[in-house]
C-alpha cells in the first residue's frame, strides 16, 4: 500500500506542475501578444509632435501652438 500513495502522490504532483507551467506560459505569450500589439499601434498625433518636435523639424514655438491646437481641438 505504501508503493501505491507514493505513485499516486508523484502523479497529483506532476498534473499539478503541468497545470501550473501552462498557466504560466499562457501568461507569458499574453504578456507577448499585447507587446506586440502596442509596437504596431501608429503613433497618437502629440507623439508624432513630440517627434518632429525632437528631430528638430519643428521650432518649440511651433510645437507649443500645435499642441495647444491639438489639446483644445480647434
């Protein structure tokens, strides 16, 4: 009887361990997903200002007035 609840025992272990390593990948490949997805998103229009802003495509009282145009929406 002993041999059979250490059997036992090494099994409930192993489909515990399973449950929880595939628990844990399906959070690492979500964690991948959403990565993922936020580098593919395009960029919102003050950070494509804060951009031009940066290369110095733009003066900062350009950028002030852009942005104040995009804050206020006129």
């Amino acid at each position: 009887m002993p041999v059979g609840w250490n059997l036992s025992s090494i099994l409930l272990a192993v489909v515990i361990a399973t449950g929880v390593l595939s628990i844990l990948m399906a959070l690492v490949a979500g964690r991948k997903a959403r990565a993922q997805l936020r580098t593919h998103m395009p960029a919102s229009p003050l950070q494509i200002l804060d951009q031009r802003l940066a290369s110095g495509e733009i003066s900062v009282e350009e950028y002030r007035y852009e942005r104040y145009v995009l804050e206020k929406g006129e």
